[in-house]
C-alpha cells in the first residue's frame, strides 16, 4: 500500500492532520510539564539566604515602629517576623503566600504597597490627579499673571497741566527752577 493512496483513504492522514495533531501533543506537553521541585516537594531548591528574606521583608513595614521597613528595624518584633519569614521561605511558601499570611495576621497596614482594592484605589488615583489639578492651576495662574495689561490712553488735552500734581513733586520742580 503506497503512502498517497493511504492518505486519501484516511482523511487523518493528510500533511496538514498531521500538522496539526503534532502541534496539539507539543502544545499539551508544554503546558502539561510538571512544577519546579519546589513547589512538589515543599522544600527550597537552594538554602534561603538574608536576600531572600530581605526581599519579602522590604514589602512588610515593622508592626512596632511607624512607617519602617521591616528589613531595616531592628526590633525584636522585627527580628522575629524576618525569622518568620525565613521559615516559610523554607517551607517552600511563595513571597504572596507569605505577604497574604501577615496580611492575614495583622492587616493591610504592614504592607509596605497599599492594595488596589476598595478605598485604597484612591491612594492611587488621588495624589497623580491632585497634581495634574495643581500643575493646571498654577498655569492658568501663571498665563493670567504674565499676561500684560491693557494700556490706558493717556488724556491729553490742550487745557490739561503738564506739571506734575503731587505735592513734593512740585516742590521738587520749584527748587529745581531756584538753581536754575
């Protein structure tokens, strides 16, 4: 049985089947590749190191002192939320599941980045549209300032003095005319 003649008895067979049947198992084998031996074994695949817990610590402020970052507090309290975190490193816990964890414990307020849910969207939108507001402000202020009045016509009229009118300066003129 020659190979054109099986092809056109079994449509399956043809180039563009079997194109797309070898795509599709290529395709299934991409996506079906197991997770990393971390995430199977719940075990590190290399020891966690300071970095490694600095790096999640940085996104945790300290839960004693205001407006600190864990990494850098040296409190006790500190100390223990980094060892903390440490172990769950350990644990083969990812840097959300650990930061959902303190979250969980202790509230959004350790969380160095607020979350972009709820009321916390304004921390986000408000502060960039206060200073669009500001900048707009300034320069229509700024356009308005700079902007040069209109000159008045001054009145000139054959009965009009040319003499100053205020006080001293006509005094001025008066002595000015003595050293004359």
């Amino acid at each position: 049985m020659n190979l054109r003649y099986a092809m056109n008895r079994q449509p399956w067979l043809k180039p563009t089947t079997l194109l797309a049947l070898a795509l599709a198992v290529l395709l299934a084998s991409l996506i079906s590749r197991p997770a990393p031996a971390q995430a199977q074994a719940g075990t590190p695949l290399a020891p966690v190191t300071a970095d490694d817990v600095n790096r999640v610590a940085k996104q945790l402020f300290c839960p004693v002192c205001e407006n600190t970052p864990l990494d850098v507090c040296p409190t006790e309290a500190c100390a223990q939320w980094r060892n903390t975190i440490k172990e769950k490193l350990e644990a083969g816990w990812s840097e959300q599941q650990i930061l959902d964890y303190f979250v969980e414990q202790y509230g959004e307020r350790v969380l160095a980045r607020p979350s972009t849910r709820g009321l916390n969207l304004l921390v986000w939108v408000v502060p960039p549209l206060a200073v669009l507001a500001g900048g707009f402000g300034l320069w229509r202020y700024l356009k308005g300032a700079v902007r040069k009045p209109a000159r008045a016509e001054p009145e000139t009229s054959a009965d009009a003095p040319t003499a100053p009118v205020d006080e001293y300066a006509q005094r001025l003129e008066r002595e000015l005319e003595q050293r004359r």
